[in-house]
C-alpha cells in the first residue's frame, strides 16, 4: 500500500534536525582527523586512498540523487543509491532515499529487512521510538507477504513486553503474522515456533519456585498458559507443514498427559495434504527463478482443491518472485473478487497490483470497478483513476479503455429523475475532458485517438438521448461523429438511424436516411433497402417516390463506378499477363541460345582433339608433360557438375584412367553416370522420395566420417534408409548431404535439429524439395512482421551465451525462447531476440534493458520488427557449362573465395577494360591487337589447337 505523506513525517524528522545532526557528524569527523595526527606515512596512504573513494561515491550519489530528480520512476537508480548511501553510512539521507522509493514502488524483502535492522540499530528504546518503528513495520508488511518480515515484526514486539499492554500486542502481532503467512509450506513453521517458544517463556515466569506452592490464582494463570501452549502444538499440526515429524515428536516429549487421538488423527491428515503438495514443493525447489510454470501448477491445483486461505498464500508467494507479471496479478484479484470478497483484502492486492504493474490498463480497469463494489468514496475513486492516466499506457485504446470504465462509474452516480443534478453535470464534464484528452494528449503521443469509431461520443448521444431526453445534443454529438470520417460507413449512419428511430421523429430518421444514402460508400444497397423499407412503413406517396429516385440515381452511379473499377482491375490483369509472357518467351530464347552456343563448343572441343591427336600422336605418352588446357578445364567442370546434378552422392568415387581423346568420343555420358550411381548409393533414383528426406548443410568440410556420424545424429528421429555425404570428384567433402527416412514422421523430428552444433558449427536442416520444379521454395521459419512479446537486441558481447542472456531477461517476465544470431561458423553476430510470455512482459523488458550496459557493451533492446526479406533477383540456373564464361568456371556452391587459374601464367589474358574517352578523344588501344606470337586474342576464342602451338613456341 502506497504510503502516505503523514506516515512519511512521523518516520523522518524535521529538515532542521537532520541538518543539524550532519553538521554535527562532520564536526565530529574533522575533530577526529586533527587529533590523529600523522603518525606514520602508512596510514597517510591509508587515508588518502580511503578519502579518494569517499570523494568518488560522493560524486556518484550526486549523479544518482540528480538522475531521480529528472525521472523519480527509475527503479535501478532508486536501489543504486540506497546501497551507496547505505555503504558510506549516511543514515539520513538512506533514510529519505529509502522514504522516497517506498512512496513510488513496494519494496522487496531484502530492502525491507535492510531498512528496519538499520532503524532499530538506530533507536534508544523510548515509547515514542518504538512506536514509530511499528509504524514502520506496518507498513513493511503490506508490501508482499514475507514470513521472514513478519517473523522479524514479531521478535521486535517481544522487546516491548515490559510495557503496559505489551504481551497482548505481542500476541496480537504473532496472531496477524499465523494468519497472513502460516500457511506458507517451507518458511510457516519458522513463525509457529517462535510464537510457541515465547508462550513457554511466559509458562516459566508463572511456574512457583522449587518447594513453593502456587495460589489458586496463580495456579488458574498457569493452567490457562498450559492450554494456550497446547491449542497452539494443536493448531500448528492439523496445517501440512514442512518437518511436521519434528513438531509432533516435539510435543509428545513435552506433554505429560500424552496427545490425543484427535491431535494424532489431524496430524496424520495433515501428513497426507503434505504429501499431496510435495510434489509441488520440490519443483519449486529444483526450477530456477522465476519458477512462472511451477507456481502456475501449484495455483491450479490449489484452486481445484478449494481451500481459499490456501489459494490466497500460493498467490503470495508466487508474486512475492514475480511482482512484474501482470497476468498473475490478474488472475489473483478476480480469484478475490469472485470468491473471498473481503473489502480490506481486496482492495489492498488491488492497489498493490497498480503499484507493482502500473503499465497495465486492465489492472486499473479492475481496481476502479473494485473500489465501486465495495463502496468507496468518489475522490478516491478519482485520485486512482488521475493516477491511471499518469501510469504510461503503451496503446493509445488502453486511454479509451480506462475513460469508458471511468465514465461508467460516472453514470451509475447519477439520478436521471433529478434534472440538472450536480453529478449529470459533473459526468457531462467527464465526457468533454475525455474528449479533449483523447484529441490532445493521446494523439499527440500515439499520431492516434485510439478511438476511431468515436465510441465515446456514441455513448454520450445515447445517454443524452435515454436518460436526458435531450435528443438536440445527441444530434449535435453525431454531427461531429460524422465529420470524423464516419459518414461512408453504412453501420454508423444505422447506428444514428436506430437511435433517431427509438428516441427521435420520423422526420429526422428519414433525413438521416436520405443522408446516408447519399454518403455510404461500402454498402449502399443495404442503406438505400432500409430507406425504401422505412418509407413503406411511414412515408407517403411523394417519399415514396423521391426515395426510389435518390435510390437508383446512386445505385446507377455506385454500378458505374464499380464498372470502372473492374476494367482497371482488368486492364492490369492483362498488363501482367503480357509481362509474364514476355519473361517465358525471352527466358525460352535465352535457353535455346545457351544450348546452341553448346552445341557449337563441344563440336569445336572434338575438332580440337581431332587436330591434337593428329599432331601429337597417342595422348597418353604426353599427359604427363604438358599443363592443363580449357578443354580439359571444362571437360572436368562438366563432369563434375553432372555428378552433382545427378545426385552422385557417396564416398569417393575411384579414380577414372587416363584415356586418349578417341577413346573418350566412344564413351556414353549417361551410362557412365548412371553406373557411378550405382556404385555410390545403395537407393535408385525411383525408390528416393523428397517428403521422406531432409537436406543437411553448413557441415564442416574436414568433418570425419560425415555419414556414420549423421547417422548416429539423427538416429533418435526415426529409422534411416540412407545417408547421402556429397564429395567432389577428388573424394572431399562438401559440406552437405542428404539423410533419407523410411517415413515423413521421422522428417519432421530431424527438422527440429535445425541450428543444433556439430564439431562447434550450427547444423542446417531443412526439407529436401527439388528446385527446378519447385523454384521459388524458401526455408525461412522466423517471422518478418512485427512481434510486440519479442525483443531485438543488439550491441551484445560477442562472447555472449543463451543462459546468459536469459539470466538478464528473465528478471523483467516468462522467457519463452531466446534466438542469439549467428553467421555460418557459429560465432555470434552480437543480436539476438528473446521471446517473452505476453506482450506486457516484452514492453517492460525495453523499457528496463534500453540503453543498458553489458561487460561494458551498450544494448540497443526494441520490439521485434524485423523488416521484410528481400527477394533476391538470382539469375536461372542452367544445366549447360557451356554457357558460362571461359576461365570463369564456378562449382555448385557458387564462387569460392580462392580462384585458382587453371592456364600457365605465360597464356594468362589480362582482362584489361577499354579505356573510356576523355575530352571527346578515344584511346589507341585496339581489339585487334596479337599476342606476339601470331594468334590474334581479342577476336576469338582459342581452341586446344592453338593452346598446343604456343606451348610449342614458348
């Protein structure tokens, strides 16, 4: 519960005496400087490097006191000071720090049990002392319910039980801390305890000295002490509580009378809820906070078994860990206000819900309709709603929201019977406001009202028109409704014509008709119906008529329009249909030129070898003597890629032998391929299916044994049929292959291996689909719209790890998943998206994270928004190596980053680029130019032939 500005002075004092009592500490701390003296030049360093870090948090509580004068709502720069000015022992102004923080925010335990140690450190035992520390108490304990607050409350009182009336107030406090946190599983029986070992204290103060005898009086004060002891072993064992087994065995040993069948029959029941809950408890202690899932099942079976007092404590204790989850506080005060209805407990979580989750409208919402149930005055109703709109919505409706609840309340106030009462007038009031707040405020901060079909205004005509009988206003206010960008929307002017019709005239409803006709763009034919059917009911013969006219004057100009647009749709259909076959009929030219420039390379190619063959005899005796030249070049890219485009993929294929050109024309390519299949793949073609197969990449390529390693991978998914490595010709690995199931369930558990390392790289799986029959398919499984309960970060450490980066998050909600962005080897890019339970959590996660440092790296945090993924323009892959560039070969995974030349550096041509022309004169440099060996190299390709006569020459 927020405090007060009176229970804010009765806790501090007065400016002057803490003023005062600062002068006089650095009196005192001068005095103690000068009277040390120097003794030796150790302790100088010694002072001088304490005196230095003095200086330096003083700087930096001036820094923080200033940030809070600028944003008083920063909650880390609040807990920033209070620790440094609880480390420099600056008492007063901890204590107006820590005032400040609790008037803004509940506190946490340990802040909580921080502050009261340090206040009773500080008190002298006077009644006026002790008197304000309970105040303090009182107010600690309304926070959030800790036991080990209350327990420390309870001790402090005992030191007060000298006084008059001072072990009832004992007992009283020890009865409210049973009652608010007994119940409490794990730390509940901490607080029976104590209560008891106080009792048996005050049993030894009334026990007669050894040999004396008691009076009836005494003896009657002793025997209700008894009583008190025992009802209270009694009570603690009928409550399933932690180490039950002691507290029982405890009180055998200390009655003398034995205990009682029915002590020993609630215990045992007791035992038996405590083994129920167990289960509960231990995954609590096991989870790692914030424990949101635990404590949600804990709550669910609390709730099923129906125990209110035992719903209300696993409520506490799950938000005592998670105070910043508004769907818990949620859940917990309609759970209040639905089943217990006690006003006191309700309305405390209410106004400790807001505190803690300001942000969230339906909280708000909830705490006026609450605070109207159980009858509280208006201006405490008012001062939470002004509250509310101070509280930082993030949507403009949440605005609209909270002043539809507020108007309500208004509402219900008012006694319609009593015409110009001053609660009609203050509603009329509440309504203008509303309406300049929405206009001004709310759009300026938002570009929005949030209120675009004008619902306030809606609700202030039909009040105005029900209750007022002042149907000029409601006419007025629809007015405005329509100039808003209304008027061509066919349920508004019905919703005015249905109002016009329950409290208006005839007259005015077919005016609003007439109206609505001539204005509705989206369903005329429906407005101009009810038109038609309003005038058969009232009009006469001349509505009749003049409404069949204006009907079918704006139907015929409705169909006209509509007509236009069609053919426009059309027109542009057909534009787009042209521009597709444009594109078929120049992609089918530029196959067809591909394949002949084919055509005409493999017959220069044969022509060459001819010639070659003819010059130098057997090929084979030379092979070994001369370099490489583009025929073999390509012979061996063709070759390579037909074995990768039919899917020769195995272990290394052995190696082919030498042949002469001759021997090579004679052989088939097809059957070739076809057997190396055969030998690499225990599959054929037909048996492969693309749904039972998935696609692996991004492997490494010195990976050792890639399929028995992929086998034992994906072995958990299913039954494997085959594991497909892809090798190059010269029996390295690619990087990827192919892992075939015996059924599509198998396949869609191996694609939840996506991203998983392997040998320290991210695993790529994703469906095997045929790209010449499926061209533009696209894996890409994140979204590209905006997420409002996932975050973008950026800035991170590169060295920063998933368990880290929840650590941080999930202080601010339920992390649900968290994505860090990394390039193909694994290493981090410095982004990542953490996926939050609900958009609220995500929010305040940017808003708390924003700007924030991390080892020294500034984070950028927003809503995930990622922009759309572009299309990439990628020309058409072709089948036909013979349409690429000569000395321009690429292998199947595109242009490597080392480009080896295959020709001798001696043939190298110099790509030089054609100088351009400058100040209208062209350069000397011809096309024609030879290589100074006869060939002329700028007007034609060489062939084998001529690659074979400069290797001569040279």
């Amino acid at each position: 519960m927020a405090a007060t500005g009176n229970e804010g002075e009765t806790l501090l004092p007065d400016i002057e005496e803490e003023e005062e009592a600062e002068e006089m500490e650095r009196e005192m701390e001068s005095e103690d400087e000068e009277g040390m003296g120097v003794e030796n030049s150790d302790d100088d360093d010694d002072e001088g490097d304490t005196s230095e870090d003095e200086r330096e948090n003083e700087a930096e509580i001036q820094r923080l006191e200033e940030q809070l004068s600028i944003n008083a709502f920063d909650y880390n720069c609040h807990v920033d000071l209070i620790k440094l000015l609880r480390q420099e022992g600056k008492l007063h102004r901890l204590r107006k720090a820590r005032q400040k923080m609790s008037e803004l925010f509940p506190l946490t335990e340990e802040i909580w049990l921080d502050w009261l140690k340090d206040e009773i450190g500080l008190i002298e035992g006077e009644e006026a002392e002790r008197e304000k520390m309970y105040e303090l108490f009182e107010k600690a304990v309304k926070d959030y319910m800790c036991p080990d607050i209350w327990l420390e409350y309870a001790q402090y009182s005992i030191g007060g039980m000298g006084a008059a009336g001072g072990i009832d107030r004992v007992r009283s406090i020890f009865e409210r801390a049973l009652t608010a946190v007994g119940l409490h599983m794990t730390k509940g029986a901490a607080l029976w305890e104590a209560y008891r070992e106080f009792e048996i204290a005050i049993l030894s103060t009334l026990q007669p000295p050894p040999g004396g005898v008691a009076s009836p009086e005494q003896q009657e004060q002793l025997n209700a002490q008894l009583e008190r002891i025992h009802t209270l072993f009694r009570r603690q064992l009928a409550i399933p509580l932690m180490d039950m087994e002691g507290t029982y065995a405890e009180y055998s040993d200390w009655t003398d009378e034995g205990v009682s069948e029915t002590v020993t029959q609630h215990y045992k029941r007791s035992l038996q809820q405590l083994e129920k809950r167990r289960p509960h408890e231990e995954a609590l202690l096991m989870a790692e906070p914030p424990k949101l899932a635990e404590y949600q099942g804990y709550i669910d079976y609390e709730m099923k078994e129906g125990d209110p007092a035992r719903v209300q404590i696993i409520f506490e204790r799950a938000l005592a860990e998670n105070c910043l989850v508004p769907d818990l506080w949620a859940k917990y005060t309609t759970y209040l206000d639905r089943q217990l209805k006690i006003k006191e407990l309700v309305l405390s979580c209410h106004e400790r819900a807001v505190r803690n989750c300001p942000w969230t409208m339906g909280l708000w919402k909830s705490y006026i309709l609450a605070l109207e149930r159980h009858g509280a005055e208006h201006h405490i109703i008012s001062d939470v709603f002004e509250k509310a709109l101070n509280a930082g919505f993030i949507q403009a409706t949440d605005y609209v929201e909270i002043w539809q609840s507020y108007l309500d309340y208004l509402r219900r106030r008012v006694d319609f019977s009593k015409e110009g009462s001053r609660e009609l007038e203050e509603l009329r009031a509440a309504f203008t406001r509303c309406l300049d707040y929405l206009k001004q405020d709310v759009e300026e901060r938002f570009s929005e009202s949030g209120d675009l079909s004008c619902t306030i205004m809606q609700i202030w005509a039909r009040i105005e028109a029900l209750h007022c009988k002042n149907m000029q206003k409601a006419r007025e206010l629809w007015d405005s409704i329509m100039t808003k960008g209304n008027a061509k929307y066919a349920n508004m002017w019905l919703e005015y014509y249905n109002l016009e019709r329950s409290y208006g005239d005839a007259v005015h409803c077919r005016k609003a008709l007439h109206r609505a006709v001539q204005c509705t763009s989206d369903y005329p034919e429906h407005v101009c119906e009810v038109l038609l059917t309003f005038e058969r009911v009232e009009g006469s013969l001349e509505d009749w008529d003049a409404a069949v006219q204006k009907t079918e004057s704006r139907l015929n100009r409705v169909n006209e329009q509509r007509v236009k647009a069609a053919e426009k749709e059309a027109l542009l259909v057909r534009q787009e249909e042209e521009r597709a076959e444009q594109r078929r009929k120049a992609k089918a030219e530029k196959k067809a030129q591909k394949k002949s420039q084919k055509t005409n390379r493999t017959g220069d190619k044969r022509k060459a070898e001819d010639d070659g063959e003819d010059e130098w005899g057997e090929e084979t005796e030379l092979a070994h003597k001369r370099h490489r030249g583009e025929g073999d070049v390509i012979a061996a890219a063709l070759e390579e890629q037909m074995e990768t485009e039919s899917s020769l993929i195995g272990r290394r294929a052995p190696p082919r032998k030498t042949e002469p050109p001759a021997a090579r024309r004679n052989q088939q390519v097809v059957p070739e391929t076809s057997s190396m299949v055969q030998k690499t793949s225990d599959t054929t073609p037909d048996q492969r299916r693309d749904s039972n197969t998935v696609f692996v990449s991004n492997l490494a390529f010195n990976l050792e044994d890639p399929e028995g390693k992929l086998k034992a991978l994906f072995g958990t998914c299913g039954k494997i049929m085959e594991v497909r490595p892809v090798f190059t010709t010269k029996g390295a690995f690619r990087g990827y292959c192919y892992v075939q199931f015996e059924d599509e369930l198998a396949t869609q558990e191996a694609l939840k291996l996506d991203r998983q390392e392997v040998d320290g790289r991210p695993m790529f799986v994703s469906p095997c689909v045929d790209k010449s029959k499926n061209p533009d398919f696209k894996v890409f499984k994140y979204n590209t719209s905006m997420e409002k309960h996932k975050i973008f970060i950026s800035g991170l450490p590169f060295n920063c790890t998933t368990e880290k980066l929840e650590e941080l998050c999930k202080e601010h909600g339920t992390v649900k998943a968290v994505r860090l962005v990394t390039n193909r080897s694994g290493r981090s890019k410095g982004l990542a998206y953490v996926e939050f339970e609900s958009e609220e959590q995500a929010s305040q996660a940017v808003l708390k994270l924003d700007r924030t440092k991390m080892e020294n790296y500034t984070l950028s945090v927003a809503i995930s928004n990622p922009p759309a993924r572009k299309t990439e323009v990628r020309p058409a892959a072709s089948r036909v190596l013979g349409a690429m560039m000569p000395r321009q070969l690429q292998g199947t995974r595109g242009k490597g980053r080392t480009q080896v030349s295959l020709l001798p550096r001696s043939l190298h041509r110099q790509n030089t680029p054609e100088a351009k022309a400058e100040n209208g004169t062209a350069t000397k440099q011809q096309h024609g130019m030879t290589d100074g060996q006869g060939l002329d190299t700028g007007t034609k390709s060489l062939s084998n032939e001529d690659f074979a006569r400069m290797l001569l020459k040279k």
